[in-house]
C-alpha cells in the first residue's frame, strides 16, 4: 500500500503545484484572503521560525492525528465512538471504518493519558481486526508492550502506529485493499470529525484550527485518487460518492503560501511552509463541519 500512496501523492503534486498550492508573489496581497497564519511582523517571520509540516499523502489512523498537533484541544470523551459498539459491527466494510475511527479514538485518549479508556478500546480494535481475519498476534504483542509502557506517551503511540501498518500490509498483500483503504477513510473521517466538532467555532474561528482543517483539502484528494482504484468494491463506490460532495466544498477556496516560503519533500510526502493564506469563508466551514458530522454519524452507524 505505501508503493500505492506514494504514486498517489506524487501525480497529486503536479496538480497540487498548479492550482491549490499556489505561491504568492512578493509582498502581493490577496484581496480574498481570510485567514492567515503567518506572522503579521514580518521580521520576525524571516528570522526563519521553523517551517510546519503538511502532510498530503494517506496516514495511518494514528498519524492522522497529527491535525491536532499543537492546538488547544480541549477534553471530550462523549463525542468518541463508544468502544462496546465494536461487537456490532459484523460486516467487514464497517468493522474496516470502524478500525480506523478507533485508532483516532485511541490518539485523541492517550493526549489526555486516558489509559484505562485506551486499554478498552485496544479490545475494540482487536474484535474488529478478528473479524478482519487479521493474525492475533498482530496486536496481542503490541498491547502487552502499551501496558507496560502506559507512562510514555510516544512509546505508545508508536507502537499502535506500527500494529496499523502491520495490519494494512497484511491486508495488502492479502489482496484486499479495498479493506485496508477504508480503514484510511474510517480514520480520516474521525479527525476531520473531531477537528470541526470540537476545535471549530464557527462563529469566532480560530486561524490555526482553520488551517488544519483547510489542509486536509490536500489528503482528500489524494484519498479520492487512492478509492477509485477499487470501485469494484461497492462500499468504496458509494464513500467515493460521498467524498466527492465534500470536495465541492474544499474547492470553494485557494491556500497560498508567500514566494520562497513553500516547500514540497516529496520523501516525506509533506508540504513545509511557515504559514498560509486562505479564502476559505465561515460559510463554507460550517457546510464542512455539517457534512463532516453526517459522514461520521452515518460511518459509526449500525
């Protein structure tokens, strides 16, 4: 799957280059912007703050949560998919969207070091990876390993992040994909879920929270590009047909970045960049936040 994604993300640079990710000229302002998070002094911007990292390729459900990296994020247990709803989850579309969703679930807890909350929903993720017909041992090991190392906060994560991507080779070289794409989607779908939910005030929006949120524009399309190379997998067709409608609203607006400042690591799959303007509109954050909300209700669904 990562030969998959990173032929994905490469084709997406061209069109990435061209169009979204369009450097601003020198000292040119854009008439439309209407979020900003570069520094407003500019010298202190070219003192060379370190540049943020963008990623534009497929993650694995830990990773994605990296959209929360740095933000205030505030506490909320209640809006997590609950961990016992992972019994009823019997066909394999929802057990994969599932897993997804519960590996962002499982990040979202141990930022609050919720460890008894976490250990819960590691069953969960191994009932649904059994129903996956993934090799137990797969995740047996890993959770012995997590609690006993509950204290470090990296060590965990890191060792969820690589039962992920044990269990996407697997499916992989099992031939299902398919499967293993809808885990990616479960994921994503959580995080943009949780970010708008949660961190967007529409009414009084934060400029990094709607950066975070803008920039999943980039992951969506290379999601979209990853998808329809499985449409013989119904259940892929009609979350394609899904996300496609959400992109009508991630195209309503542009990201810029000033001249000299955007970088693209094309081995890392990221964008690197001090800062960006946007156009996105209130408007337009809230139909995302609205849209967002039914994907994930009707995702967790039974």
């Amino acid at each position: 799957m990562d030969k998959v994604f990173r032929l994905t993300a490469i084709t997406l640079l061209l069109a990435l280059a061209a169009l979204s990710c369009r450097q601003q000229k020198q000292k040119e302002i854009i008439p439309e912007t209407t979020f900003s998070t570069y520094e407003a002094d500019s010298a202190k911007a070219k003192a060379g703050d370190a540049k943020r990292e963008i990623f534009y390729g497929l993650l694995t459900p830990v990773e994605i949560t990296q959209i929360f990296d740095r933000l205030d994020t505030s506490y909320d247990t209640d809006m997590l998919n609950p961990e016992n709803k992972a019994d009823d989850y019997l066909s394999a579309s929802k057990a994969a969207l599932n897993l997804g969703i519960y590996g962002v679930d499982l990040s979202y807890l141990k930022m609050f070091d919720m460890n008894g909350e976490m250990i819960r929903y590691l069953r969960a993720v191994k009932k649904l990876s059994r129903r996956l017909s993934i090799p137990p041992e797969y995740l047996t090991g890993p959770m012995e390993k997590i609690e006993s190392n509950m204290a470090d906060s990296d060590s965990v994560l890191n060792i969820v992040n690589k039962a992920y991507k044990r269990i996407e080779n697997h499916l992989e070289k099992d031939g299902r994909e398919s499967t293993a794409g809808l885990i990616v989607l479960g994921g994503w779908i959580e995080a943009l879920y949780i970010s708008t939910d949660l961190l967007l005030d529409v009414e009084n929006p934060d400029a990094e929270v709607v950066q975070r949120i803008a920039e999943q524009k980039y992951t969506l399309n290379t999601l979209l590009s990853f998808l329809k190379n499985y449409y013989d997998d119904p259940v892929v067709v009609y979350y394609t047909k899904k996300l496609k409608f959400l992109k009508k609203y991630f195209d309503k607006f542009d990201i810029y970045f000033k001249k000299n400042d955007l970088v693209i690591d094309r081995d890392k799959q990221v964008l690197k960049a001090s800062g960006s303007d946007m156009t996105i509109t209130t408007e337009t954050l809230r139909d995302i936040k609205d849209y967002a909300k039914d994907m994930r209700e009707e995702t967790v669904g039974l």
